[in-house]
C-alpha cells in the first residue's frame, strides 16, 4: 500500500500539467505543424491538393521580391 502511495503522489504534479500540454498540443503544435504541412501543398479552393515539394517556397523567394525586404527588415 505504501508503495501505491508513493507512486500517487509522485503523478500529482504531472496530473496537474496534464491540462496545459494537451492544450499546447491542441491549439499551438498541431496547427504549426499542419500549416508546414499545407505548405508544400497547391491548395485550392474547390479543387483537390497537389503535392508541390519545395515549388511553392522557391517562387516565394525567386519572383516576390516583398518577401526578402520583409525578411531582411525584421531580422
């Protein structure tokens, strides 16, 4: 019984964290990661996803020319 004990009251602190990792897995790392995801994607309204690889960041970085003044600013 004392061993039950011990173990009890070692899982309190992670019980009450519990509620703030699946939150953060929930509402900040599940998004973040399907955004990178969606990023290699062609997303289109009606029609279905088309894998793109790395096309979609080399013509955000070869014909926009906004992107490297922006990343250039705020680093």
């Amino acid at each position: 019984m004392k061993v039950l004990a011990k173990v009890n009251k070692r899982a309190w602190p992670y019980l009450f964290i519990l509620p703030w990792i699946i939150g953060f897995l929930v509402f900040t790392l599940g998004p973040l990661v399907l955004s990178f995801v969606m990023s290699f994607f062609d997303w289109s309204i009606t029609g279905t996803p088309k894998f793109r690889g790395l096309g979609n960041y080399i013509e955000m970085f070869t014909t926009d020319d906004q992107v490297l003044k922006s990343l250039s600013i705020s680093l």
